[in-house]
C-alpha cells in the first residue's frame, strides 16, 4: 500500500524495532510512510492530508497515490500539498494564494485557465 511495510522488514529487528525518540533512527520520508499508512488503515470518512508526501520518493509517491485513490473512493479527504501530482486526481482543486482562494476547479480545468495553477504545474513538469 505504502511501501510502510518493506522498509520496515528491512530494519535490523523489523517490527520490533524500538524507534528513538523524535524518531532519530529512521528518516523523514519513512516518519511519513509510517503515518500514512497509519491514517489510511484507520478507515475513517475524512482524511486530512498535509504535505503528506513531502518527503517521499517519486516512485513510492505514485504507489501511495494509487492507493489513495482506491481506499478514499466514497471518502471524503482534504490533501493539502505543493507538488502538484500529489492533487491531480483530486475532484476539485482549491489554490490558494497569501490566505485567498484565487482559482478552483479540477486539473484540467485549472491547466485550461492559464492562471496560477497552470504557471505552476508548468514550473514543476516542463523542467523535467
């Protein structure tokens, strides 16, 4: 679902690995498959998301997508994020800008409006 559970075999005493205080022993990006994973397997009605794959490979980001997608489905889930393919699936995309709703509307809708959605999704794929 989230790669949560390789990484955690891959440890010296998989499940039963004391994590250190702050979580000093493992890394930011494996903090955060852990609390997913743990967001997801609660089966709750409404998911709150913030900058959830922040620090999450590419690869394991589209895996966690995928599930998302699957799992929320008659769900409601709010997911806040900068990297854009985080939300592209989203039913309807809310941008903010200094506190303000400045654009709403679906991905493709947003890319249609050439506005700041749009400046920005080019920033972050047309450099690839």
């Amino acid at each position: 679902m989230t790669k949560a559970h390789d990484f955690i075999l891959g440890m010296e005493n998989g499940y039963h690995t004391m994590i250190e205080n702050n979580g000093a022993n493992i890394s930011q990006g494996q903090k955060q498959l852990i609390s997913l994973t743990r967001a997801i397997l609660s089966n709750r009605n409404i998911l709150i998301l913030d900058e959830a794959t922040s620090n999450i490979d590419s690869s394991t980001e589209r895996l966690v997508q995928d599930s998302m997608l699957h799992l929320m489905e008659y769900k409601t889930s709010f997911i806040i994020a900068h990297r854009l393919s985080t939300i592209k699936n989203a039913d309807k995309i809310i941008v903010i800008d200094q506190g303000k709703i400045i654009e709403q509307g679906t991905h493709d809708e947003l890319l249609e409006q050439k506005g700041f959605y749009y400046n920005l999704y080019k920033s972050q794929f047309d450099e690839k």
